[in-house]
C-alpha cells in the first residue's frame, strides 16, 4: 500500500557566512602568523612583493594582512596555510625564518595542547638598482666580475650586474645569509641624479679569457654615453663620458637616472680606497626615464598608461601613531607616495620585471589605444618602454553589461530569441513524436493522488504486447 499526502512546506532562508569568514571577523581566531620583514628605509620591496602575491593568489586563506613601518603581517586560521605561504616566498625572494609556538591550552586527559605559530621571515637587506662592492671571494666565485656591480632583479637569487661591461652573475641566498653584507649605496631618491644625454658611441669590448664571457646580445648593448647632470644646464659646461649597460636605451635629448661617484657617500672603507685610487667610474646609470617623469610634469603620475590592483591591507595602530600629529601624519603619507612613485618608475623601465606582475590598463591607456592605431613607434630600439600590449584590461566589477547589436540572423519565437541554425521546439512535440504520453504544466497541477497507477491518455507505446481478452 503505497501512502500519499499534500501538504505545504514553508523553506526559509538564511543568510550565514562558513567557519573561516566567521574566523575573520573574530578576534584571536588565527593560529599561524607571518612576520615579513626587511631592514631597509623604503618600502618597494614590500609594494613588489604585494603584485606578486597578487598575481599568484598566494594571499588566499589568509584572515588580514596589516602593516608595519619596516613590514607585514598575515595572519592564517592554521599552520598548513602559513607553510604554504613562506614556500611562495622562499621562491621570490632570499629569505630566512625563524619560528616558534605559543602554549595556549592543553588538555591532560586527550594529550591535546593548543599552539599559536608565530613565524620571522627577514627579507635580504639588498634591493633593485642598490650599488654592491662585493667581497673578493665571492666575486670570484660568480664568474670573476667586477667587485663594482649593480643589482639588477631580486628573486629567490640576486641577480647582479656589471655596469661597465654588460657581465651577469647571480649571488645565491646562501652563500649571501652565510657572510651579509650592505649596499655601499641604495637607490634612494636623494643618492639619485639625474643626467641629460647628450651623445653616444658603441664599444666593443675584448673578451676577458679569465672571466665568464658576454653573450653577443649583451656586448651589443654598451655604448659610451656622454651627458650632462640636469641641474649643470646654463650654468656650466660639464660633461662625462662613461661605458653603460643602458648605451642601447639611450639618445640625446633623453634623462636617466645615475650615480655621481665623485660626490656620492660610500658606507665601505674598502671601496672608499679603490675611489681615492681613481679606479671606479664617475658615473653608474641606474635607470632610463619615461613620459612625463623625464619632462618633469607635474602630474606626470596621473598621466601613466598602466595602473595595479594592491591588497587589502590595514594599517596598525603604531603605523597610524608613527607620525603624530598633523606635520608627521603628512610626513608619512608623502613618504609612502614617494615609494610608490619610486616602484612605478623601476616596473616602467624593466619589462623583465613587469612580466612577473600583472599590469593593467588605465584610463589613459584607453585613450591613445584608439589614436595610436597604426602609429609608427619611433623607439624601435627601446625594448624596455612599456607598450600597450602587456597591459589587461582592467576589472570593473560594476560594470554594466555589453550592448549587443541588433543581428539579421536572430528570431523572435514568443518571448524567446533564438539565433539562425538552432531548432524551437514546443512544448510536448519531442514527445509526441516519439508517441510518448505527455502531460503538461497545468495538467499536472490538476492531477489527483490515488492508491493506483492511472494510465495517461494517448499512451501508445506497448500496445501491441497488450492482451485485449484479459
């Protein structure tokens, strides 16, 4: 016996978030937090470091992010999260970790203790475009080059770079945490000067048998540049002449960033003599500048063609307390747009670099997509200028949807647009056709429960297996 009923059933609806959105918004919920840190006076390592973990997703799992003067803090809901985390790290960057545990609670009868992780990831104190005097040992041991080297691109090793040959060599985060060492200049904004190119001339060097040759692509790109400091223009007739990795980059007329070695600070009594000595050039360029930064505008930020996405970061309470009151507060904020300003300077003129993050369109790049076409590029040579073709189009999630043109080949079938070579099938066709018994929307509302099967009007289908006597 087969029982039935109809009844109603009220379902209701209501909104709850899952365990780890509850985490989130709950304080002292998280059980592993990474420290990053680097003990440097800017804060580009840290807004790189942030595209990556952007481009990667490193940062899922992750409760909040806040930051500090010299660093960050991610705070995950366990330990496999925070594992997870320091390994994308070890991958981008010389690192080294120390970590320790928290005794929370503890149960004696199940033997279950509760910890809290706490990890210390100290980032290598060396940065993009920072001036080296390398110990002579290890500057043997990566190819005999020059102890005068520029560093080129930080990943898990640094990549160095001398800037009077064009030679290569890369110093692997071991052999760099086993004997540290600073930089005898950073790239900051105030060791920086700015020259103006006046002329240049191709040098062809003679390979070194002793040192690791130069690849031909690289040998091709030294020039000897000669320029003149921006701030000598009118007033003086100063000049030098030096060899660069960046001779290829530059024409007259363009400005780039360098190095003075006669009045720059070195923090290195070894490379203090070798200068007194007459052996180190009298000018490192570090860096070609584009756009309005060379013209000097004054919205030459605004003005950029390309744009980044940055994390949700919350700024502690000692960060907000750093500078207090109304001339530190306004300190600190010019500080931070210093380096953004710095950071978006080096990804605009190292395409190695920006292929690492994501980088995307601007409202000004939208612009002179459409008067650009079929432009001639005047800059042939220049494969470091950023072009429209790296960037991605922004995201905009409020974005209203993309009109679509009226088309020859669309229906109207009822209420319902089909295009051309797709076949509208109407309600219970298919089934007629098929000699199926077919029962409608409305005709099922309409049926009643009984105890027995009733068989459906137009039912054909096993009629000849039917016997009629019985």
């Amino acid at each position: 016996t087969i029982l039935q009923q109809s009844f109603v059933v009220e379902f209701i609806v209501r909104n709850q978030q899952c365990v780890e959105c509850q985490a989130a918004f709950r304080q002292g919920t998280w059980k592993s937090l990474v420290q990053v840190r680097q003990r440097v006076g800017h804060k580009r390592t840290f807004l790189y470091l942030e595209q990556l973990i952007l481009k990667h997703g490193a940062h899922r799992g992750c409760l909040s992010i806040e930051t500090f003067k010299d660093g960050m803090d991610f705070y995950f809901p366990d330990k496999g999260k925070a594992a997870r985390f320091m390994s994308f790290l070890e991958d981008v960057v010389p690192l080294k970790v120390k970590s320790s545990k928290k005794l929370i609670s503890t149960d004696d009868k199940s033997n279950i203790s509760n910890y809290k992780f706490t990890n210390l990831v100290e980032i290598c104190t060396l940065c993009k475009d920072d001036l080296l005097f390398l110990p002579k040992k290890l500057a043997t041991h990566i190819g005999n080059i020059s102890r005068l080297v520029l560093v080129k691109n930080i990943s898990n090793v640094i990549q160095v770079i001398d800037p009077l040959t064009g030679q290569t060599g890369a110093i692997e985060g071991d052999a760099y945490w086993r004997d540290p060492f600073r930089p005898v200049v950073t790239a900051a904004r105030t060791r920086l000067t700015r020259y103006v190119i006046l002329g240049k001339e191709p040098v062809f060097l003679e390979r070194n048998v002793s040192k690791r040759g130069v690849n031909r692509k690289q040998r091709s790109k030294l020039a000897l540049v000669s320029a003149a400091r921006e701030s000598d223009l009118g007033s003086n007739d100063v000049t030098v002449e030096e060899c660069s990795q960046l001779g290829y980059l530059m024409k007259s007329g363009d400005v780039a960033l360098g190095y003075d070695m006669k009045d720059v600070q070195l923090v290195d009594d070894d490379a203090e003599d070798v200068r007194r000595a007459g052996k180190f050039p009298d000018v490192v360029f570090v860096r070609k500048l584009y756009g309005g930064v060379a013209t000097g505008e004054a919205n030459a930020a605004k003005k950029r063609m390309f744009q980044l996405q940055r994390l949700p970061i919350q700024k502690t309470d000692e960060e907000k307390e750093k500078g207090r009151g109304k001339k530190g507060l306004k300190k600190a904020a010019d500080m931070e747009i210093l380096d953004e300003e710095d950071f978006m300077q080096e990804l605009e003129a190292d395409r190695e670099m920006r292929a690492r993050v994501n980088v995307y369109k601007s409202e000004i790049a939208v612009s002179k997509e459409t008067k650009q076409e079929g432009g001639d590029d005047d800059d042939k040579d220049d494969d470091q200028k950023i072009t429209l073709d790296e960037l991605l189009d922004s995201l905009v999630l409020d974005m209203k949807p993309d009109h679509v043109e009226p088309d020859a080949a669309m229906q109207l079938v009822g209420d319902t647009t089909i295009e051309e070579g797709m076949v509208f099938v109407g309600e219970g066709e298919r089934a007629a056709k098929d000699k199926i018994g077919y029962v409608g929307r409305e005709e099922a509302i309409n049926i009643q429960s009984r105890e027995t099967a009733i068989p459906v009007a137009g039912n054909v289908w096993g009629k000849d297996f039917l016997d009629e006597d019985l």
